[in-house]
C-alpha cells in the first residue's frame, strides 16, 4: 500500500473555504483553482513572468521550472516533492532542488475526501484507491486499466471507521476526566489529612506541655518524700521480712535445745554407768539398807527403760529443720521479697494487659492519664515501683513519654503528606488515581508488569525468579514518530509522556537495569509492547486514558464528514 502522506490530506481539510475546483483543468486542486481561472493565458505560479498559452496546460510537456503548468499529467513528476528525487540532465548536483508547487494530481472523491496524488502515480496503470477512490487518476487507461468509482463504499467505511474511532476517543476522555475526578479526591482528601494532623499535632504540642509541666511538679514533690527501701513495698513485704528473722530466731534455739539436750544425755548415760556398777559390785551380803534401796531403784528404772521409747522428732527432720533456707530446701526467701504487693489496685495500674492488643495501644496514655488523676484525687493508692519512684511520678512520666512519641509520630507523618502531596504525578496528578495498579503482557519466556508509579517487572515463565527493571523517577516527555497503526495501539506521532524507572537490577557486567515507558492514549490501561532496546534497556509501550488530550490528540488528523 502506498504512503498516506499527512500533508495531502491535511490540504484537503481547507477545501470548503476555497474556490470552486470547477471548470479548472485536471488534476488541480481547490486552493489552486484561482490560478487558472484567466482563459487567456498562465502564469506559472511559482515563476509568474513566465506566461504560458492555456494549450500548454496539461499538454504533458513541463513547461513551467515549478511544473504548475501539469496539474494533470506526470510530466513534471520528477519536481515532486512526494516523489524519489529524480536526476535532473544538466545539473550540477545530478538531482533537483527545486519543487513543484503543486502537492499532486487532485482526486476529488466524491462521496469521501479529495486529496492529492503524487504526480508519478498519474497514469501508471495502477489505481491508488487508498488516495484516490474515485480511480480519476488513470484516466488515460494505460494497458487498458480502468479504475472504478469506489468512493461510495470506501467512504462508507472510512465514516463508519472514523466514527468508531471518534467515540472510543470519547470514552477514553470519558475515561481520562474519571481518573482525574479520583485523583483530584485522593489529593483532597491528603490535603484534608493534612489539615486534620496539623490541628492534631497543634493539640499533642499543648499536651505534651502540660505534661511536661506536670512530671516536673510530680518530680519535684516526690522528690521530698522518704522512699522505701526495695523489697519492703507492702504488708506482704513487710511480713515477709518480720517471717524471716522469726524463723532465723526459733532456728537458733532449736540448735541450742538440742546442744543441751546432747550434754544431758551424756550426763544421764554417765549416771547409769555408775549405777550400773553399782548393782553389779555390791556385796548384798551386807545389810546396807541405803545401797539396797540405789540398787531397787536401778532396776526398776532399767526395766521401765527396756522397751526403749523413740523420740517423735528424728535426728534427720531436726538437722534438716536447722539446715540454711534456700532456693532448693526450706523457705525461698528471694521469692517472696521479689513480689510485689498484689491489691485490687493493680487491676487499674494493670488493665491494659486485660486489653486486646489492638485495643492497647489506642488506650494507653488514656489509662496513663486516668491512673494519674486517680492517685491525685486519692482514688489510688500511689504505692512505690519496683525502682523506688512512686507510682504518681511513673504514670508522670509514661504519660510524657507517650504524648512525646506521639508528637513526634504525628510531625512524621505530617512531613510523609506533604511529600507525597508535592509529589509529580503527571498533569493533574492523574497518575495519583493509577498509583499501584499494574499492566502485564507476555513475551517469549517472560511476563512484563509495569506498576504505575512502583516498578517495572522481568518475570521468568521458567521459574527463575522476578527482575526488577527499575523503580519510577519522573516523567520526561519525547517526541514519538511512528505510523499510526490500524487498531490504533501504536504510539503515533507526536509528544508523549515517558515514565522513567531507574535502578533496577544490576546487568550481568553492565549497569542496572531500566525502563523508558512510552505512553499513549487508549480506553483502557494496556501493555501493548515490550523491547529491549539494548542489553537491560527496555522500553515499554502502554496505552492508557491518562495519556489521553482533550483536543487534536497529536498525530491523528480529524477528517470532516462529507
Ligand atoms: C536476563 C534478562 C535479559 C537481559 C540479560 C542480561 O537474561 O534480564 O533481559 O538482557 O539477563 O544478562
């Protein structure tokens, strides 16, 4: 098929407000109907002191240096412009440099749209529908070719194709002016964040102020009063402590008891001895009435003492009675010292444990604030820590702490809006409304995805793993040069938006890799082309309605109805 040459056509778009191409000879066009109107004579138009009889006109024979004298034949062909440059007998660059002032031969294509053909094409035994529908080109029938009229059907479908055109261009727009309605919501309602959080932060400010000022007063009162010492923080502490040196007192005289009970027994072990002897070395043949009476006595006591009665207490449980206390025997001291006094009180210093975690966060300074009003007024009782600062100045200072964290969270996240409300997103920031929805087609043995303003993504269909093509920058723009393609998903010609994503993954000997995003007006958000245009350079080609102009999208030329 032969070029369509976007200036042919663009001349033919004036034709309304131009003279009447009636009564001219052949092939001349509406705006250069006027040049012949003199029956007369002609004067060339681009050379006008040179005057020509009208016989001359279209007599096929180049008489004018511009070639306007041939409206309608190819004998000044080779000063066309649309045509290959021709060698020209007798000139010194072999070619010529100058150009016919006619655009071509005017078809005038009824019932569709007149426009010029380039004048080699005139006659050559080949009709150029695709220029001249009404066949008015091969009028001298070269090898017998005749060309019909076709401008009725073409034309036909050349409107219904146009017209088709036309409104998906207007559902693109349609398209376009809703992305800009959500970006224009999303940026509003970051300004309105904004506005909430730096009346917020005005508050905390305020807050954190008075709570500055109260642990400091807290601070200072506190710091009058006598602290106990740790490990004696309660009734149970204080028992602890009296139970300790009570059970260290009686384990001190159950040693001495039983020091003294060993020296009695050897004293009673003694005494037997010698009354022992003395039952067995008496003579009873004497009639001693005293030694008799020792040694009744003896025996009885002997025989009161043979069924020998155990002691309740062993030897074992009193020794082990009289052991240290420990962590492994007796009383663990250290545990009952390291606890802290438990009350009903401690279910409000405690109650964000009760809390599900979510819940947590959300009520601690509030808890904090609640204990502190609650010591003040003398609702609770403000009993010392662990570390020997009192309850009040602790909840002082964690009620500080929070709101501190708190301001400074809030001035983050403040500085974060205000950046990402500065933040480029293309005209209108449309691209806000795209924002991390993706597009993805295959190519050979990967899938690409762009992310609008995230990544761009080399994803291995053999399970090697994802490769990062880069992360978005910022949006340049380029001027595309490219022939419109017939389902339209073509870059065309003209400025386009490019999407620069650097810092990708680092090429094997080489740098990182990166993406050039090629935009072009579409219905919908499509990837319609990956390259890599040299080794971890890719460029991507993406329709899409953001990339959509109100008017005269540029390369595509509007055609008037008929
Ligand atoms: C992989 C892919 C290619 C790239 C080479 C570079 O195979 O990312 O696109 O050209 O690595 O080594």
């Amino acid at each position: 098929m032969r070029r369509i040459d976007a200036l042919v056509l663009l001349s033919a778009l004036h034709q309304g407000k131009l003279v009447s191409a009636k009564d001219v000879p052949r092939g001349v066009g509406p705006e250069f109907a006027r040049f012949f109107e003199t029956k007369t004579s002609f004067a060339c138009i681009g050379n006008p002191t040179i005057t020509l009889s009208p016989s001359q006109i279209n007599d096929n024979s180049c008489d004018c240096p511009d070639g306007s004298d041939e409206p309608g034949t190819a004998a000044c062909a080779y000063l066309d412009a649309l045509s290959p440059e021709q060698p020209l007998p007798g000139s010194l660059t072999g070619t010529t440099n100058t150009t016919n002032s006619l655009p071509g031969f005017w078809c005038a294509n009824k019932g569709h749209i007149g426009s010029y053909v380039p004048f080699m094409y005139v006659n050559d035994g080949v009709c150029d529908y695709e220029l001249c529908c009404d066949g008015s080109e091969e009028y001298a029938h070269v090898g017998g070719v005749k060309c019909e009229n076709r401008c009725a059907s073409i034309g036909k479908e050349w409107r219904r194709v146009e017209a088709e055109r036309k409104q998906s261009k207007e559902r693109s727009i349609k398209q376009k002016r809703s992305l800009e309605s959500q970006a224009e919501g999303l940026r509003q309602g970051l300004e309105g964040k904004l506005v909430l959080l730096k009346k917020d932060l005005e508050r905390l400010e305020a807050n954190k102020e008075e709570l500055q000022k109260k642990f400091e007063d807290v601070e200072r009162a506190e710091r009058g009063k006598i602290v106990k010492p740790a490990g004696q923080g309660g009734k149970l502490g204080i028992l602890v402590g009296l139970a300790k040196t009570r059970v260290a007192e009686l384990r001190t005289a159950l040693d001495k008891v039983l020091d003294q009970r060993d020296d009695l027994q050897d004293r009673v072990d003694k005494l037997e001895d010698i009354l022992r002897s003395l039952k067995e070395e008496y003579n009873p043949n004497f009639n001693d009435e005293g030694v008799k009476a020792a040694v009744k006595g003896w025996e009885d006591y002997a025989a009161s003492n043979d069924g020998e009665k155990k002691s309740d207490v062993s030897d074992v449980d009193v020794m082990d009675a009289l052991k240290e206390d420990s962590e492994t025997s007796g009383v663990n001291w250290a545990e009952f010292e390291a606890g802290e006094e438990s009350s009903d009180a401690d279910i409000v210093y405690n109650l964000e444990a009760y809390l599900p975690t979510i819940l947590r966060d959300y009520v601690h300074d509030k808890i904090t604030l609640l204990r502190v009003w609650l010591i003040e007024n003398g609702i609770l009782a403000d009993t010392p820590t662990g570390s020997g600062e009192s309850r009040l100045v602790a909840a002082a200072r964690e009620a500080l702490d929070a709101a501190k964290s708190e301001v400074t969270t809030t001035t983050s996240t403040i500085e974060e809006t205000e950046r990402e409300i500065a933040k480029d997103y293309g005209p209108k920031a449309i691209f806000r409304a795209l924002k991390d929805k993706c597009v993805s087609t295959d190519v050979g043995e990967y899938e690409y995805e762009l992310c609008w303003m995230g990544q761009t993504t080399q994803k291995s269909k053999k399970g090697h793993g994802n490769t990062s093509m880069g992360s978005f920058v910022r949006i340049d723009h380029e001027a595309a040069d490219e022939e419109e393609r017939a389902d339209g998903k073509g870059l065309g010609k003209g400025q386009r938006m490019v999407l620069r994503y650097e810092n990708g993954q680092g090429c094997w000997n080489g740098p990182n890799r990166r993406t050039d995003v090629w935009l072009a007006c579409a219905e919908k958000d499509e990837l319609w082309r990956v390259s890599e245009s040299e080794k971890c350079v890719y460029r991507m080609e993406i329709g899409t309605p953001a990339a959509c102009e109100d008017v005269g999208e540029p390369g595509v030329y509007g055609k008037d109805e008929l």
